[in-house]
C-alpha cells in the first residue's frame, strides 16, 4: 500500500515538515505492508516541497526510488515499476502531474 501522509500545514515551518516527514518515513518502513509514502507536501511558497525534494537527494540510497508528483505517471520506469507491488493500485494523483506531492519508494 502507499501511506499518505499530509505535512503540509499552514503556519508551520519546513524545518517541522522535515521532522514530521522523517516521522512519516521511518514509522512506514516498519510497517510491513507500506510499499512508498505520498508526502503531501503542497504548493504553497515552495519552501517546503524545496526543503523535502533537497532532503530526498541528502538521502541517496535509503529509497529505492524518489518520485516527484509532476512524474508521477506511466513514462516514469520508477513509478511504474513501484506500482507494481501495490496490491490496490487506485491513488488519483497517478498521471495527475501534481507538483504538490512526492512519492518516496521504500
């Protein structure tokens, strides 16, 4: 399955994004039916989708794949290729282009 989590919040800064996205990241590789996480990260300024795609790259080699939403579609090996191993492929941003979220693959 994709766990969603939503660490996009008005008033709150990236820095506590981060935190609640590494919350996010190390609880759902615990869990043994989390196949990626969709942080919904959202538009906004930019400063927070900057902050977790620049965290994402510091984080090279713990995920097997990193999907921005605007490639998250069928041209994409990686997003493909993840989706495979859903069991419920349904998810609405799926060749959506959504900037607002990211897709880490564990």
């Amino acid at each position: 399955m994709i766990k969603k989590v939503d660490i996009a919040h008005a008033g709150q800064s990236s820095e506590e994004a981060l935190i609640l996205l590494e919350t996010a990241i190390s609880t759902a590789k615990n869990e043994h039916n989390v196949v990626a996480v969709k942080v919904v990260h959202g538009l906004g300024s930019g400063r927070v989708a900057e902050k977790v795609r620049a965290w994402a790259k510091e984080q090279e080699g713990r995920f097997t794949a990193v999907i921005p939403g605007e490639n998250y579609d069928t041209f994409n090996k990686s997003a493909v290729d993840m989706r495979s191993e859903l069991s419920n492929k349904e998810d609405r941003d799926f060749n959506n282009r959504n900037p607002g979220i990211t897709i880490f693959w564990l």
